[in-house]
C-alpha cells in the first residue's frame, strides 16, 4: 500500500541549482527523486518545505513524497544516501499521516544567514558566508532585526516575479548573534538568544549570525533583509529606520540581496511538533 514519507535533508547547495527542479542544472529535487525512484522502481515526486535557490544551504529542509516502498525508514535512509552524492545528506526517513505535505503542511520555517566579519575570511568559510571587512555595529543590526518581528506586507524586501498574491508574513523571531572564528553553522540550530559579545580581537574575525522565524518568506526575502541589516551595521541607514521601510513597501529603496552563499535553511516546524526554546 503507498505510504506518506516525510524526509529531513541537509545539503551543502553551492553545486546545485537551488532546490527545485529545473529543465536545466543539477537539483537537489531531482536529485532525491531520481533516487527514490529507482528504490521504487517508478516515477516518484518529492515536495519540499522550501524552494531554496542556486548556493542556498540546508540543515533541516524537509520533503515529502508518497511511495509503496516496503523498506523501512532506516534502512531507506541508509539507501538513498548511498545513492546520493556526499554533499547531500537524508538526515532522517520517518512515516507521516496521509495527506502531508512538506510545503502546506508547514506552520513556519527558520533561516539563518552567515556573515564572515574580518580581513581574511578563512578558506572553510568561503563557500557560506558572506565576507565583509569593514566592522559592523551589532547592537544597531540587533535592534533592527527585532523590530521586524510582527505581521506586515514585506514588498519591500521581494524580489520581483515572485507571483505571490499577498506579501503579507508573520515574523515570530528575528536577531543577530556573534559566533567565533572557529564556528559554522553545523549543530547551530538550538535557537540561543543572541549573543552580542566581542571577539578576543580584531585580527580574529568572527561571524555575525542573522537569525529569522516566519510562517512563511518571500523571493530572496531573507538576503534582501540580511544586506540592509549590513547597511545598518555601516551606518549607512539607522536602526530606527527599519519600520518606515517597510511601510514604504518601494524594494529600491532597501538593502541590496545579500549573496546566496551565506543563507542556510535551519528547520521547518509543523503543528503539534515540539519547539526549541530560545
């Protein structure tokens, strides 16, 4: 009888073309799909939670697919990463009730974008995280990134051709965080509370960490928030500003997209499952 299967996924995304599909370019979509069909012996479709683009990165990006496979979730698990290429990663197989979907099933998902702050940007980082050599003011960039938690219309950090018919999300957590030199973003997904503190010294670097929640994001919605929080953090606009622009709903006016590279999807939550406590 065919099964409803939810898959949890982690993936480096800098050779791919992003998540879906494409009639072009290597997928992550395909990739699983192609995959699980030849354990099913047929066409098999995946959906994921989220369509993350070309370089956009993953720790808990999830799918779902329904397929009449008699193995078990750890024995599939064990045979689609022996199938898979070593840069994406099933995390977890498990049995989900019929009728979920990964996308509209979802209740809200968690992104994190990376930011390398330092004059030389060590060669592990480069692949996600966006280097910056200038200090940024973090407190400024903090408290920007929590006055963006609410319900508004977020045209302003859209990219255009989205064709969604409402740009209205709510945000249930935003902030910025310092990590160390030595740190990634592998395991960083407990939700902390931000930790402003200074690196030992300049010379050192360190990474600043934007951390956001939504039931739900636009088209490049968190890098186009990521490079006007970088913008605060220059000085360049003030702090107090962030709510005037998005009331202004005019994507000139905002931040530039932030590359891909430094974006990781963290986790997609859905109802009844537990939360991380911050």
């Amino acid at each position: 009888m065919p099964r409803t299967l939810k898959f949890t996924l982690a993936y480096d995304g800098t050779a791919y073309r992003g998540w879906q599909r494409q009639a072009w370019g290597v997928s992550v979509q395909g990739l699983l799909e192609e995959a699980l069909s030849r354990i099913e012996g047929s066409p098999v479709t995946v959906h994921g939670a989220g369509r993350t683009d070309a370089g956009v990165h993953a720790l808990g990006q999830v799918a779902s697919a329904v397929a009449a496979t008699t193995l078990d979730t750890r024995r599939l698990r064990r045979a689609l990463n022996a199938t898979l290429p070593p840069d994406v990663r099933v995390v977890a197989v498990e049995d989900a009730p019929e009728g979920f979907h990964a996308r509209f099933s979802a209740k809200d998902k968690t992104y994190e974008y990376w930011i390398f702050e330092g004059e030389v940007q060590p060669p592990f980082a480069r692949g996600w995280s966006w280097h910056r050599t200038y200090r940024l003011d973090l407190s400024a960039m903090d408290q920007a990134a929590c006055a963006l938690v609410g319900t508004h219309d977020w045209s302003v950090f859209q990219s255009s051709g989205t064709g969604v018919r409402s740009a209205v999300r709510t945000l249930t957590h935003a902030s910025v965080r310092v990590e160390p030199v030595h740190a990634g973003p592998v395991g960083l997904t407990d939700g902390r509370a931000p930790a402003l503190a200074e690196s030992p010294s300049d010379t050192d670097g360190r990474f600043i960490v934007f951390r956001v929640e939504a039931n739900g994001f636009l088209r490049h919605m968190v890098r186009a928030i990521a490079g006007t929080l970088v913008e605060i953090g220059e000085g360049r606009r003030a702090a107090d500003s962030i709510l005037a622009l998005i009331a202004s709903r005019d994507r000139v006016s905002a931040g530039p997209t932030a590359p891909a590279l430094g974006l990781v999807l963290v986790r997609v939550d859905y109802p009844g499952t537990g939360r991380v406590s911050r």
